[in-house]
C-alpha cells in the first residue's frame, strides 16, 4: 500500500505540474547555441558594458544579416598576461567557464593536453571558405596529420626597427640610419649614451634572438629545435650561433647601459615603458614600414614625443603559433566553426570584434569610405579597443580605415609584400608532436624557465651561466627530444617534398 501511494503520488504531482515545466525541453529544444570566445588584448581590458554592446552589434549582424539562427556570441576580453594561465586551468577543468572558442599560442601542448580539438571534420564544410583563403598557411595549424587551429591570416614577417625619440636623436647629432641591424646598431646607442649619460634607448634585450635567427637564417622549430639554412637537420636551438650571439649581445648592452637596468624584473612591456618615456627608444617588429610605425608612436605615447624609426632586420617565413581552435567542451563545434570561417570572410564581424561597436568607439565619414573616434574620444579613451590584437585573430588583411593616420601597427598591403618575399625555412609549415617525449618536454621546459629569461635579457654573464644551461638542458632530456622531432621531421619531408 505504501509503494502504491507513492505512485499515485507522484503521478499526481506530474499531472498538476504547471505546463511550463512539463515542456521545458521542447522549448529549449530549438534555442540557439551560445558560442563563448574568450580573446585576449594587448591594450586596456574593456568593461563589461563596453564589452557587451560589441557582442550585441556582432549578434545582431548574425541574426538579422547572415540570417544566422543556429547560435549566438558570447564575448569575453582577457589581458594577454593572465590568458596563458587563466585558459589553460578552464579548459583543464572541463567547467562551465571554459570558453568554447580560443586563441591558441601553444598548439603542441594544447593538443596533447586534450584542450583542442581537430577541425578536420569541418574543413570541407564551415571552414571551406577560409581553407580556400589561407591557402598553405594552413599549414601552421597542423600536428600529427589532424588540423588543430585555423592559423591567422596576418603580416606575421615583420619589419623590425629602432624607434627612437627624434628630438633627443637629431639635437646629439647622431646619424640612425648608420644603423641597419643590431650590431651596428651598437654605434648609434654608444653614440646617445655619450650624449645623455643618464638615459637608455631601449627597453629590453629578449628579442635579439629574433634578429640573430633571421640574419643566419636559424628556424625554430617546436621551440626547442632548430633548423639553420637550407638543411633540414634540427638542432638544439639553445646551442645555435643565433642564440649564442643574441646572449652575449642582451649581456654586454646592459653592461654599457644601452638598456632598461631592471631586465626582467621589470614586468611592463615594451610599449609602456617606450611610450611613458622611461625608454626614449626601443626595438620592435610590426608588419608596417619605419614611417607608420614613427608615426603611430608620436601619435600614442603619452608625454608628447615625436619619434623616428629605421628598419634593422626582416623576418624570415616562421611556422606560425598563432591561431584559433574550438575547445574540447564546446558542445556545438559546427556552430562554432561557422563562426571561425566568418573571422576571415567576413569584415563586418572582424572589425567589430577588433574595432568595438559602430557610435561607441567609431564613426563613419560622410561618404562612409573612413571612421574616426567619436567625439571627444580618442586612440587611449574610447570604450572599447583590440586594435593592438587585430595581428592574433582571423583576417588581419582587413580592417577599417581611419581618417587619422593608422594606430595598429599594421599596414595590410605592406605586410602582405613581406610575406611575398620573405625567405623560406625548409621546415615551413612542420609542427611536431611532443606525445613520446612528454617527460623530457617539462623537464626542459623547467630549464628553459630557470635560464632563458635572465639570459636573453641579459640579467646574467653567459660567461658562467651559459654551460650550466646547457648541460641542464642534456640532463632534463633535449637530446632525446631533438632525436624524436628529427624522426618526425623526416617523415614530413616525405610527404610534403
């Protein structure tokens, strides 16, 4: 008798449960997907609110405009100093908060952790336009024989240059353009630092190996490998002439004074010390030539400089790190593919996403050919700004144009010529996985931490810290991780010849 009236129990409290509940899932049965992107800034964080208009112009546009209503956007903007922590414990936690679309910096690591997944169900379909469009870029996004990432489309060879402060350069009477990569760029600094004793014209040491890596031709491969020249064999990229010279170079300009004296304690980036006058000069890689990049930081800095600029170095092709892939929790990946394909073929949403929401951070011209800021807002105040990131997401080749002279530090034409000419490494396009030498990779990837950074912005004598690098390298595993990365480079060659 008690079973029975708990039976007719329940089977009343179903008949007499409002409508509503009885039907919830027939109704959420057809709700659109919610797609979370969580894209990280080089700039300013932007409020929520601000944040939130951009996400309601993007979804506006897909709904009423694409006639998109299998999903919407959800928007997050991250500080690029937290995103390297912040998404790696969300996706690591599988949770709510883990963002369904993500920017991915580290591929290998990514893959192998499980955070990503391949897209290689969607390049024939959702993706189709943009695999058309990128072409063998696409390259860069793949492991294993699977495509993780859809690489971004951008000037990624960039022009590398030393802006300086002209005023302070032209009154010492000292000729830049003596100075055409950074060896002898060591006269021009020797020449200032006669002149202002108490000033430095750059900020930090760590990108000297960028300009030794393009000038002997020294190709990273999966961080840890290297290939130099033409040759496909891979070596210890710590052990490369590159990395060598880039040391001894951070080393002895912080000795003379040429640099930023806190090294790496210093945790601001380049564009805020150069830019609050800490730094009258700096070094730095845009895809935009010495002119735009003078005038984009006259323009930005916030003590009233001028600043001038020459090119001391061209990248080589790289295989690109940077690129866009859908978590392993995300519970619609077509929906979100689609949306991916539209971060390249669609300006309206890139510049959305990049340039915020038309009457709160841009207005058009009267012929609609150029925007502005709106009134009394400018580069530094407006609500919303992912200018600087326009280089880490989808298309870069587009993008809106200002009445202002360009404040991105991008130029799209001038960046798609340098890739255009720019050197080959023989590896383009190779991406190993670190699957058989997971131990060896966090062994090493605890080194690399302990040494590289005192090294590369010269806080420390490579004189005495260099060998103990090195051998802490041997006895964390990287000959046995250079082995495995040749095995598979072989094969890449194999079928890519």
């Amino acid at each position: 008798m008690k079973k029975l009236l708990v039976l007719l129990c329940s089977a009343f409290l179903v008949l007499s449960a409002p409508a509503g509940c009885s039907s919830k899932p027939a109704e959420t049965k057809n709700q659109p997907s919610e797609i979370t992107l969580d894209m990280s800034t080089l700039f300013i964080v932007p409020s929520l609110e601000a944040t939130k208009t951009v996400e309601d112009a993007i979804n506006d546009y897909l709904k009423n405009e694409l006639h998109e209503e299998g999903y919407v956007i959800r928007l997050k903007i991250t500080a690029i100093g937290d995103y390297f922590q912040k998404i790696p414990m969300e996706l690591a936690s599988g949770g709510d908060e883990a963002p369904d679309l993500v920017q991915v910096f580290s591929m290998a690591d990514w893959v192998n952790q499980g955070y990503i997944i391949p897209l290689d169900d969607y390049l024939d379909n959702e993706l189709k336009p943009t695999v058309d469009l990128i072409g063998n870029i696409i390259g860069s996004g793949k492991m294993a024989g699977h495509t993780y990432m859809m690489p971004r489309y951008f000037g990624t060879v960039l022009d590398w240059k030393f802006i300086y402060n002209k005023a302070l350069v032209e009154d010492a009477g000292v000729d830049v353009t003596k100075a055409t990569d950074l060896d002898s760029l060591e006269g021009v600094l020797a020449e200032l630092k006669e002149a202002y004793p108490n000033e430095h014209f750059l900020v930090y040491c760590d990108q000297f190996n960028r300009l030794y890596n393009l000038k002997t031709h020294t190709s990273q491969v999966g961080t840890y490998a290297a290939t130099v020249g033409t040759d496909t064999k891979l070596y210890n990229y710590y052990e490369t002439d590159a990395y060598k010279n880039a040391i001894e170079k951070a080393y002895e300009f912080r000795q003379k004074g040429y640099c930023d004296p806190e090294g790496s304690a210093n945790t601001l980036s380049h564009d805020a010390v150069v830019m609050g006058g800490s730094s009258k000069g700096v070094i730095m890689g845009h895809s935009a030539g010495p002119d735009t990049i003078a005038s984009m930081f006259t323009k930005t800095n916030t003590y009233g400089a001028e600043f001038g600029a020459v090119t001391i170095g061209i990248d080589d092709l790289a295989t690109d790190t940077l690129g866009i892939g859908i978590s392993h929790s995300c519970k619609d990946p077509a929906a979100a593919a689609r949306f991916i394909n539209l971060l390249y073929t669609d300006e309206y949403v890139w510049d959305t996403l990049i340039y915020g929401a038309e009457g709160q951070d841009y207005v058009w011209n009267e012929d609609h050919t150029k925007v502005r800021y709106p009134e009394g807002l400018d580069f530094n105040s407006v609500p919303y700004n992912c200018i600087y990131s326009c280089g880490m997401i989808g298309n870069g080749f587009q993008g809106l144009e200002y009445e202002t002279d360009d404040e991105s530090g991008s130029d799209r034409v001038y960046g798609k010529e340098l890739m255009e000419k720019a050197w080959c490494p023989p590896l383009y396009g190779f991406t190993p996985t670190t699957i058989n030498v997971m131990n060896e990779i966090t062994a090493v990837s605890n080194v690399v931490e302990q040494y590289n950074d005192v090294l590369s912005y010269g806080d420390v004598d490579p004189a005495t810290e260099y060998p103990k690098f090195i051998q802490a390298l041997k006895d964390a595993g990287i000959d046995k991780i250079i082995e495995d990365f040749q095995a598979q480079a072989d094969e890449w060659v194999k079928e890519n010849s």
